[in-house]
C-alpha cells in the first residue's frame, strides 16, 4: 500500500493526537500484521508542584511527582548539565498534597522564597501498548495509545483531553500504519503532555523591556542575566558544589558594579537599597570563599615543595585546618541564603528587571551613552592605580591601595561588559588590558590573604606539636610573590593605559 501521509526521513517514532475518544488504529488490517498483542492498562501520572506564583517554573525547575511502572517518586530538574534527581514518596504518605521532602525542599527555597509547595497541574495518561506480532510471533512494530487527561490546580483550573498515538515501526510499515491512524481520525503531532502543562504553567511575562539598542535597554539586559546566573549559582551553593559560592558572589558583584556604575540611568531611591544589599550579601559569603580558595593554595603549595622542605605533617594540619573552617563557613553560607533578607533581595532583584526603575537618560542610544559611563570608572581606577604605586607608601598602606585598586578594576571591567554588545571591539580590547592588570592586582592581593593564613597555620602545628617549617617556607614564598607583582605593576599599567586602547570612552 502506498503512504499518502508525509513522514519524516529518520526512524524515531511517529506520534500523532486526536480527540479524547479516538481509538487505536486498525493495526490488524495491515498485511503483514498476523495478531495485535494488547498488554494490561496502565495509569502513568504526571504531578507538578509548584508555588501558588509559579516561583519554581519561572526559575527553570521543574518538582513533580511520578506515579505509573515503578514506585512513586519525587523528580527535581534543574537548569543545567545535571540529571534530575529522584527521591522515593514514602508510602505511608497519603495521596493528596504531599509533603515535599527536606533534601528537596532546602535545594529550591532560595526560588520558592519561602512559599509553600503545592500541587498546580497534573497530566494523567491511560496506556494500552500494542505489540503487532507476524505469523510467527516476531514483533513487527509497537503502538502506544494514550488517553490524556491535563488540569491545573491553580487558581483557575484549565482542563484538557486528548488522544496521543505513537507508533515505532521499521520503514516497511511505517506508511501503512500512519495511513491507519489519519484514517481514524488522528493527526501527526509532536508528544504534548508534559510540554502542554509547562506551557500552561509558564508565568505571564511582567511588563516590558526597553528597546536593547538604547542604554536602560543594555543595562536591564545584563542585569537579567546576571540576575539568572544568581539563580543558578544560588542552586549549585545548595547542592554543595565547590564553586557555588564564587559564582554567586560574582553575578552579586556583577549586578552590584552595574547599578553603581550606571547610577545615573536609575532611580537611585530604589536601586541604592539593592546595591547595599548585595554588598551585603558578597561580604557575608566571604569566608566561605575565602577558605576554599586557601585551601587549594596551601595544600598545592605544600605537595609541591620538595621532601626536605616539607618536613612533619604540614598537609595533615592544613587539611585538619581547612576542614573545620570550611565546615563552619558553608554553614554559615547555608543560613545567609535561608535568611529573609536574602529572600527579599531576590525578590527585588526580580522587580528590577521585571520593571527596572529607569530615568530619561535612559532612552538614549546606547553606543552613545554608556561610553561615557565606563570612561567615569576609568578615571576611579586610574586614580586608584597612581596612588597604589606611590613609592613613598609604607608596605601595609601600599597593600590597602593595591586592594581598593583592585575593587576599582573590577566595577570598570564589569561596567564596560555592560557595553561590549553595543561597542564591540573596542570594548573588548580594553577590557583584556584591565583584566590583566586586575589580575596581577589580585595575585597581589591573594598573597596578603595566603601570609594571614600561613602565619595561623604555622601557630596551629606549634600548638599540636608539629612541624610548622614548611608554613614558613611558603609564608617567604608569598612575601617574594608579592614584591615580583609589585615590580610588574607599573609596566601592565602602561600598558593597560595606552591611548589607542581608551580612545573609545572618548
């Protein structure tokens, strides 16, 4: 029999929808097909939990419990590479609303911001599978037929019913089996369930962006997405991945450095309050990446020296060491991002780019305008820099400079990424030149940190009676580290400082 159905080049199987009643198609009236297998029906069940606002959806997760083949479980999704995470329902939980469990509930609080989980749509399918056998009893194809039932549970309730038929066959039968299932009705269609109540449960978009060639329109833009990166991170500190903490305190920054920098494209009785709280929030979370950084320093340091300058148990302190500051740090970590300050900053931040408070100014092109924005931070760090490498400063004093010129470069790096879309190049090339510096900077700034923590661990192996030599090794290390950057500063700031290279701010 010929195909009069359009079907697509590969193998994947085909799926196709129709009304509610539709029945399976007439599969045994193919030639081929000898006896159509019916295996038992099966009830799967699809149950999205969600806050009353949507607050897990509008995040990108996705918490729903599967009921159907095997036990009941939990499912979290996540942004990201990661794969969902699965966690039994207890059985003695009654069916209804289910409480959610604690390892599930502490990774998504910091979306839910404290609001309760309850069910807000469900996609129910009765299943009847078909397995088309030939005269010998050798499967030719399957046919999945699927009565589909979706409701939300919001405050409105949408209900929906329809007919999904998947068939997996060879090409042999493909054609006639497709012609079977547009004969009863049926049209091709990709498999909705699921996607149809993510669509349903998508939050309505809160009111609107402003055009992205002007400069309000740049800057909401980069706040979105720093705003969506402190989401992400927010997750991946609550899972206890190492960098959580760095990346959320650098989309923090990121935010903090942009609504600084653009002050005058703002509402500053509104963005003043935001700015403080994620200083707030970088300087609380601190510890926390302040001891992951020492640790890998000082244990990679230390297993690099030779034998004979690794005398004791120095790895063995500084790991006893960083393991109790650690502890104590991602502990304190946790109860920052539980806290309800933090949870409304999150939720200002999401207002801000919702409906960012935006001043006249604001409407101009953004080629134009944020160049002039960039060239105010240039001139902070200029100033920051001559006076970090004033050669009458005294060695503490030259370490503070050296630490607020550093804080200087990164406002002007992330305040120009603000504008690289508009500008392009330009920005670019600048914006390696300062990170170089800035670097060196930090590297400067990380051996003041590292000779603080040498000096504590050098105490610590006293006190347990240890060799502490090798602390001493590294703290001199450090100290000529931290003379090499000062001897490079003044070559990458002219560098950093070449006309051509700031010709754009003008």
């Amino acid at each position: 029999m010929s195909s009069r159905t359009d079907l697509p080049p590969s193998a994947a199987p085909l799926t196709f929808r129709g009304p509610a009643r539709a029945g399976a198609p007439p599969a045994i009236e193919v030639r081929e097909v000898h006896r159509d297998e019916v295996a038992p029906q099966r009830v799967l069940e699809i149950e999205r939990y969600d806050t009353a606002d949507l607050r897990l959806a509008a995040a990108g997760i996705t918490l729903a419990v599967l009921r159907g083949d095997a036990p009941a479980s939990w499912e979290l999704r996540t942004p990201g590479d990661g794969g969902p995470l699965r966690v039994p329902v207890d059985v003695d939980a009654p069916r209804g609303r289910l409480p959610v469990p604690d390892g599930i509930s502490d990774l998504v609080r910091g979306a839910a911001r404290g609001r309760p989980l309850r069910p807000v749509g469900r996609v129910r399918t009765i299943r009847v599978v078909h397995r088309l056998l030939d005269a010998s009893g050798a499967r030719l194809a399957t046919v999945v037929h699927d009565r589909v039932t979706l409701s939300t549970l919001g405050r409105s309730t949408e209900v929906k019913a329809w007919t999904e038929v998947t068939i997996d066959a060879p090409a042999a039968l493909r054609g006639a089996l497709a012609d079977r299932a547009t004969a009863a009705g049926l049209r091709p269609a990709a498999p909705c369930g699921e996607a149809e109540l993510a669509r349903l449960l998508r939050p309505a978009p809160c009111g609107s962006r402003p055009k992205r060639k002007t400069a309000g329109g740049a800057l909401v833009a980069y706040l979105a997405e720093q705003n969506g990166r402190l989401a992400a991170a927010d997750l991946r500190v609550r899972r206890g991945e190492p960098d959580g903490v760095h990346r959320l305190r650098v989309a923090a920054r990121r935010m903090r450095s942009a609504l600084r920098g653009y002050r005058r494209l703002l509402d500053r009785a509104q963005t003043d309050p935001l700015v403080a709280g994620l200083r707030a929030l970088s300087r609380e979370l601190g510890p926390a990446r302040d001891a992951e950084v020492q640790r890998e320093r000082v244990l990679r340091e230390l297993a690099e020296l030779p034998d004979e300058l690794r005398l004791g148990a120095a790895s063995a302190v500084a790991t006893r060491y960083f393991a109790r500051i650690e502890s104590e740090a991602a502990a304190a970590a946790l109860a920052v991002l539980d806290g309800p300050e933090y949870a409304q900053l999150r939720e200002r931040l999401d207002r801000l780019v919702a409906d960012p408070p935006l001043r006249g100014r604001a409407g101009r092109s953004a080629k134009k305008e944020l160049p002039r924005h960039v060239a105010e931070q240039e001139r902070r760090f200029a100033a920051r820099v001559a006076h970090a490498l004033d050669p009458e400063l005294s060695p503490e004093r030259r370490a503070a400079a050296l630490h607020a010129a550093r804080k200087a470069g990164k406002r002007l790096r992330y305040v120009a990424e603000v504008a690289r879309p508009a500008v392009g190049r330009p920005a670019k090339r600048h914006a390696r030149a300062v990170e170089r510096i800035q670097q060196a900077i930090g590297e400067h700034q990380d051996t003041v940190v590292a000779r603080a923590t040498l000096r504590s661990l050098g105490a610590l192996a006293h006190v347990e009676n240890e060799n502490g030599f090798a602390f001493g090794v590294l703290h001199g290390r450090a100290e000529a580290r931290a003379a090499a950057v000062e001897a490079q500063l003044p070559g990458l700031w002219t560098a950093a400082s070449r006309s051509e290279l700031l010709r754009w701010l003008r």
